[in-house]
C-alpha cells in the first residue's frame, strides 16, 4: 500500500468549507470570548480585546484570526479596504470604522453561514461603510485596482495555492496599495503525515509553508518592501516540527 497523497485543491476547499461552515453556526447560536489557539470554539487562534470588539458595539464575539491585521495595515480615513477570508466580519467592521469618514472596507468569504453571521453582526454594529461578498480568495469579485490596502487574518494557509491568492491580491490594489496580513507559517518542517491530514489543514496547520517561500511568492506577484515578523511558535502535539503565528507586510510598487 502506498502513502497517502497530498490532498487535492477540491478536498482542501470541502474540507475548509465545512469547518468553517460549522464554527459559524456554533458562534451564531452563543459565541465565545477569547477563544485560544486550537480551540474547538476557535479556528487557527486569538481573539480580541474587550475594547477593540467596544469600537463595533460588539460585547461579546470571537476572532478565528492569528493576529490583528487591522492595526498592522495603518488605515486613515477614506481608504478602501479588502479582508480575504472575511470570517463572522470583525476585522472588516474594525478597519470600516478606521477609514471613516469617507472609506469602504470588504470582506470576501465563500462560506454562505460565515457570511450570514457577519451581516448579522454588522447590524449589531451598526457600522453601515462595509459590504459582504461572497467569492473565493482566489477569485475576488472586486475589479482591477480598487483596493487601497489587502488584510487577511489567518485564512491564506487554508488556500493550497496560495500564488494565486498572493497575485489575486495585488491584482486588487491600486498603486501603492498595501498588504498586511496575519497568518501561520511553517517555523520547523512538519512531517508528511500532517501535511497529508485534512483536519490539520482546515485547522491552520498543515497548508502553512516557511517564511522563504512566502516571501517569495510576495516578491515573484511584483510586491516590494516585503517585511515578515514571527511573533509566536508553538509544536504540533508532541510532533516534530513547529508553526509559527506571523505578520507579513508588502507593498505594490506606485
């Protein structure tokens, strides 16, 4: 009997799909504060601090993130914003307060649940510069240039191509635009079982690729001033290898 292949894009997708399908319905029903790194309640890791989810009107809610994108991308008033992944809507909301008065921020999702619960709380947030869509990070329903700045917060490892969600992104950015992204990245090689295993891809784990190979994909789709800060490792349940939570910053040439 042969090993067991890496999984294929379709797989990958289903399998995201239905994790995140599932957490949305979860924190519909009662959602958790603070949910931690591995969490069931959670995804990939973090939440956030009671006076950030303050800002929204949200008193109780969960990050699925790594970090938080919104205050790495420096957003001024009446920028428009791009959040890949956008999950339950928190960090869409967050930056559409930030680019107020005057700016827009997205999110793009494929999850019909996840979308719905972000809505949701958007109405609870009454933050009204901000728009739901549904697409896949590959394949943004945004044209050419109409995004000042990409975030992300810990979704571009679930994607097993991620050159082209990286291209997609700058695709979307105008001159000069911005990318800043939360995300996990491989700090230590995994072993070809985890990287084989569906639960662990959907669970931000074994889609992650080492901090070289992201920076190369930055710089291969045209971005300069490419900068990357782990700021977090941890192991994989007593297995070789490690991940590590990571901000990634980048610039589309002006």
């Amino acid at each position: 009997m042969g090993c067991a292949s890496i999984p294929l894009v379709s797989e990958i997708r289903e399998a995201v799909k239905e994790r995140y399908s599932g957490l949305a319905k979860q924190l519909a029903v009662k959602p958790a504060a603070g949910a931690s790194c591995g969490d069931e309640a959670g995804a990939c890791c973090g939440g956030y601090a009671g006076e950030q989810l303050a800002e929204i009107g949200l008193t109780e809610a969960v990050s699925l993130g790594c970090g938080n994108p919104t205050l790495l991308a420096e957003l001024r008033p009446g920028e428009t914003v791009l959040d890949l992944g956008s999950g339950g809507g928190l960090d869409v909301l967050l930056s559409a307060r930030r680019v107020s008065p005057g700016g827009h921020a997205y999110g793009v999702d494929m999850t019909d649940e996840m979308l719905e619960l972000a809505r949701a709380n958007q109405a609870s947030s009454g933050v009204e510069n901000a728009s739901f869509l549904k697409g896949t990070i590959e394949q943004v329903p945004l044209l050419d240039g109409s995004v000042d700045v990409v975030i992300s917060n810990c979704v571009i490892n679930l994607a097993e191509d991620k050159g082209a969600v990286i291209r997609e992104a700058f695709r979307v950015l105008r001159a000069g635009g911005r990318f800043a992204v939360a995300d996990m990245v491989e700090v230590e090689t995994l072993p070809e079982e985890v990287k084989r295993r569906l639960d662990q891809w959907a669970g931000c784990i074994s889609g992650t690729i080492p901090v070289d190979t992201y920076r190369g994909l930055l710089e291969s789709a045209g971005f300069i001033a490419v900068e990357v800060e782990v700021y977090e490792t941890r192991g994989i349940d007593g297995q070789p290898g490690k991940i590590g939570s990571a901000y990634l910053r980048a610039r589309k040439p002006a």
